[in-house]
C-alpha cells in the first residue's frame, strides 16, 4: 500500500504541476480559458490572482515530491510528513471548492481524487 500511495501521491503532484501551469503561464490561453470556462476579459482581470494561486499548487506539488524522493531514500518518517501535507492540502482545496463552488464539484472530484486515494492508501499503509 505504500508505493501505492506513493505513486498516487506522485499522480496527485504531476496534475497540480499542469494546473500551476495553466493558471500562472497559460492563464490567457484559450485553452486555459476553456478549462476554467473564463472569458478573455476575465483572464486577464483575474491574471494576477491566478499567477499567485498557480504558485500555491506548485508548492502543494514540490512538498509531495520531496515526500515521495525523502521516503525512497529511507527517511520514511519526514518523507511521509511531507507527501500527507501536499496531498492533504491538495485534497483540503479540492473539498473547499467543491463546498464553495457547486458548479465545480466536477472540477474538483478531480483535483481531489488522486489526493484522497493517495492519503487512504499511505493511511492504510502505516496502520497495518
């Protein structure tokens, strides 16, 4: 279960390393715009608010890595701290927009999926 969890983890930071790009790189591409169902004058409104809030995702994907990279190595006990903090707070968002936002419940079944699969299987990996 734990490589399991690992790999989830590591699905989990691949998907917010995109999101980071589309929402500080690509923010007023038309395909970041159909992503987020954003208008051209509403991306670049809004385009320093999601330059700031990319960063956060990629944040959120670097503490997971360094997790997943730590507990390889054998420094199970921080490198597991790290992956239940990225992906925790990956899974907290995700639960966030789906409770503030019921028009994007879809969007954050899946942001939230590859988190919550991956803090069930590391759960499960240290409680047996």
């Amino acid at each position: 279960m734990l490589i399991t969890g690992l790999v989830l983890a590591g699905a989990a930071a691949l998907l917010h390393i995109f999101i980071f790009y589309l929402e500080s790189i690509a923010w007023t591409s038309p395909r970041a715009r159909a992503v987020f169902g954003t208008t051209e004058g509403e991306a670049h409104a809004t385009r320093e608010l999601a330059f700031n809030q990319g960063f956060y995702n990629l944040f959120l994907a670097t503490a997971a890595l360094l997790g997943i990279l730590l507990t390889a190595l054998g420094q199970q006990a921080v490198g597991l701290t790290l992956v239940f903090v990225g992906v925790g707070s990956m899974l907290a968002a995700a639960l966030v927009l789906a409770l503030s936002s019921a028009d994007k419940r879809g969007a954050a079944l899946k942001q939230g999926a590859f988190p919550l699969l991956s803090v069930a299987a590391l759960a499960l990996s240290l409680a047996f």
